[in-house]
C-alpha cells in the first residue's frame, strides 16, 4: 500500500496551479510593461502641459 494522500491538500493544490494558469494567460493577454506605462504617462503629462500652454484666458 502507498502512503496516504490529504485530498483536501490535493484538490486546493490543483485549483491554486489552475488559477496561477489563468492568471500567466491574462498577464499576456492584458498586461503592460512598466516601460510602456510610464511611456502613456510621460506623453499623457507632455500634452496636458502642452494645451495648458496654450489655452486663452477669456476675461
């Protein structure tokens, strides 16, 4: 006879690799690098000063 084997250990194991699966295929399918974050920022913040240079004051 083998030894005895904890299925609750077993099945909690399983669905731990299972979710850590799904979790790898989303990183690729939905993730950014942080090189291309701080990309988006630096253009988000170069045009948010460049219409804020050129705006008119109305008064």
């Amino acid at each position: 006879m083998g030894t005895p084997i904890n299925l609750n250990k077993h099945r909690k194991a399983k669905a731990r690799a299972e979710q850590k699966a799904q979790a790898d295929a989303n990183a690729v399918r939905f993730g950014r690098t942080k090189a291309e974050r701080m990309l988006d920022a630096a253009r988000e913040e170069k045009t948010a000063t460049f219409l804020d240079q050129h705006k008119f004051d109305d008064e």
